[in-house]
C-alpha cells in the first residue's frame, strides 16, 4: 500500500513513512419466498495504520534545571519536576526561549466493523413488513490527541447499535398507515 507514497515535508527521514489501508466487504441478498420474503446482509470492515511524523515543543535542558532566558535561575520545586518529567526530552533543536523541538513518528491506528441486516416481508397485498439491524463499532488511536503534555495517544471509541421494524398497510389508493419502531 505504500508504493505511492510521497514523504512528507516534515518527516525526519528522505523515505516516505509507511502506511497501509485496507477497506473489505461483502454482500449477500434475495428471495427466502418468492415474492413473499426477502434478505439482506452487508458487512464492511477497515483496517489502517498509518505512520505519521510528529512535531512536539518540549521544556529544554537549561528550563528542566531552572534557568530561563533574561531571568536569573529559578529552584525547581519538588512537585513541580513529575510535571516536567512528562515531557519527553528534546531531539531536535533549541529554540531559545526554554522550549526545544521533540521529532517523533508514530502509528495513526482505525479499526472499523459495520454490519447490516434487514428482512422483507409481504404478508398481502395491502400489507407488509421489514426489520433492519444496523452496527456500527469503531476504534481509532492518535499518537497526538492535542493534549497539554505532548504525544499523549487519544483513544476513541464507538458503538452504535440500531433496530427498525415498520408495517406498513395500504388503507386505499390514496391512503397509506406507517407504523415505525
């Protein structure tokens, strides 16, 4: 998947950072009774992973230890250095004002299963009748979710569920009862 890749501006090596993308599925439909009762499933699935450069500003050397530029150095407070300790250590350069670069490259991950079903029925004439299940269940994670604390991973997940039964009847030639769940 990756053979068409470009590097990105910003990625720390000449090669472009893999990726792969994979988007599969399958459907299956028709007659249980002729013209009586029908069927249809669907399922379509997601995979992908993705290698992303990331840029991050992380406290340099001389702020870790107090030393701020134009101010005379500072004590560290005790409790203040766990905070400090949650950013990773620069890898880049220093940008002067207590702030240096950190580069980095981590996997975007998407997993996503969506499934369908739904069943026709005509039970006359005037009446009928359908059920539908749909699913939906997703789960991504960032490698940089925006936080404070940079490269924290941001985790989402989804789950939805949904279920339809609808009767209809034909009451005349121009009126229809609906009934919907």
């Amino acid at each position: 998947n990756s053979v068409f890749n470009a590097r990105n501006f910003f990625d720390a090596t000449k090669d472009p950072l893999p990726s792969r993308s994979n988007q599969f599925g399958a459907s299956l439909g028709g007659p249980v009774r002729k013209e009586k009762l029908f069927f249809f499933i669907n399922y379509e699935g997601l995979r992908r992973a993705q290698n992303q450069s990331l840029l991050a500003y992380v406290p340099d050397s001389n702020m870790r230890q107090g030393i701020l530029p134009g101010i005379a150095p500072i004590t560290i407070h005790p409790l203040i250095k766990p905070i400090l300790d949650l950013y990773p250590l620069p890898n880049g350069r220093t940008l002067g004002n207590g702030a240096a670069e950190y580069r980095t490259s981590a996997d975007a991950l998407a997993r996503e299963d969506y499934f369908l079903g739904r069943v026709d029925w005509i039970i006359s004439p005037k009446d009928s009748l359908f059920a539908r299940y749909i699913s939906d269940r997703g789960d991504s994670v960032q490698p940089y979710s925006g936080s404070l604390i940079p490269l924290w991973p941001g985790q989402n997940q989804t789950a939805n569920q949904y279920f339809t039964l609808e009767e209809k009847r034909v009451i005349s030639q121009s009126l229809i009862n609906a009934l919907r769940f």
